[in-house]
C-alpha cells in the first residue's frame, strides 16, 4: 500500500539497520521534525541526491530509498542534533510536494530473507570488506574501523556490511536495490573485490 511520507533527500546512502548522525538547520527540516515529532515514533524517508546539492532544493534524487526513524533529538547551537536509524527499504512512487518540505508517495519494497545456505558466502564477504577496509584506512578517513561489530541478526548484519564496505554512493545505491539476500552478499563481494583492486593500484 502507497503512503504520503516526509523526505530529506541527501548526499549519502542510508542502509536499514545502520544509524544516521544529522545536524539539522534547513528551515523546511526543522519544520517538517515539529510536524513529526508529535505523532511519534517520527519517520521520514531518506533518498540520495542524484544531481544538485543538499541544502536550499531543486535537486534532482534517485528513486530508492530508506525509511529513517528518528531516535534521539538534541539542540544545539543553531541546528538540532539528530540521531535516526535505517529501517525499511521504499520506492518513490510521485513526488507530491516542495512546499515547506518534500513529500513523497512512497511504496515499501519487501524485506529481505535470510537463507542458511548463504553463510559461508557471508562469511567470505565479511572477511574481504573487514579486509578492504583495513587496506583503505592506509589512504582515506574512513567511517568505520575495520574491527566494527555485526548484528546478530543476520539480515541486519548483510545490510551493516554493505553500509560499512568502502564503497561510492552510486555502487551503495546498486546495493540498496538488491532483491534478494544472495543477490545483496554477492553484490557487495563484487564491489568491494574492485575497490580492493583499486587500492592496491594506488599502493603501487
């Protein structure tokens, strides 16, 4: 079933399962939290931004996204502290509104399921990211060490390892719209394999 839902389209790629930091002071997204908040548990839908910048709109945004909930809120100085958490995965169906904020009609893609026959695939693909990421930290700031704990949900922890693979906003994107839990470990190994590949060139 379609539902109407609040949209904060940004520069990155939200994963169910994985936290997002925000600093929040945009008028129309301190608006649109005062909207939420009263109904409680506050959700929005975060997309990434295809063309164009986060702040002041009339970006272009792709068309898969995360349903983020909000878990904890401070103030700060100038902008609100958010702290969500990636639940489901949804489609844009229209985009409906600009006005104070976007608004989208939105459909939500089925949950993955978990098959115990992919864990050995799962825990080759663990090993490479653990790996990349280890190999990656010799280069860039990364976001997340190499030793970062896994749910012990299974399905939760295919979702963390795509978020924490030292990966493009564009190949996360491909991630995000895997179907299935094969398609998904097998996808994250392949592009992790090449961003491997890429380090070890820049090592040369």
């Amino acid at each position: 079933m379609d539902a109407d839902v609040a949209m904060f389209p940004l520069g990155s790629v939200l994963f169910p399962a994985m936290p997002l930091p925000l600093r929040v002071f945009e008028p129309r997204y301190l608006q649109m939290l005062q909207d939420l908040l009263p109904d409680g548990p506050a959700e929005f839908g975060v997309v990434l931004i295809e063309r164009g910048q986060e702040v002041g709109g009339g970006e272009k945004r792709f068309d898969v996204g995360t349903v983020c909930q909000v878990a904890e809120l401070k103030v700060a100085d100038g902008y609100l502290a958010l702290l969500g958490e990636g639940t489901r995965r949804i489609e844009i169906v229209e985009w409906t509104s600009e006005d104070p904020y976007p608004r989208a009609r939105v459909r939500d893609l089925p949950p993955l399921e978990w098959d115990d026959d992919l864990q050995e695939r799962f825990d080759q693909t663990e090993a490479l990211v653990r790996r990349t990421l280890a190999r990656a930290s010799e280069f860039d700031d990364l976001s997340w060490s190499p030793s970062v704990q896994l749910s012990d949900d299974p399905v939760d922890a295919l979702w963390q390892l795509a978020a924490i693979a030292p990966l493009g906003a564009l190949d996360q994107l491909r991630l995000l719209r895997c179907r299935t839990a094969r398609e998904l470990v097998d996808a994250i190994f392949a592009a992790t394999q090449d961003a491997g590949e890429t380090y070890d060139a820049r090592g040369l």
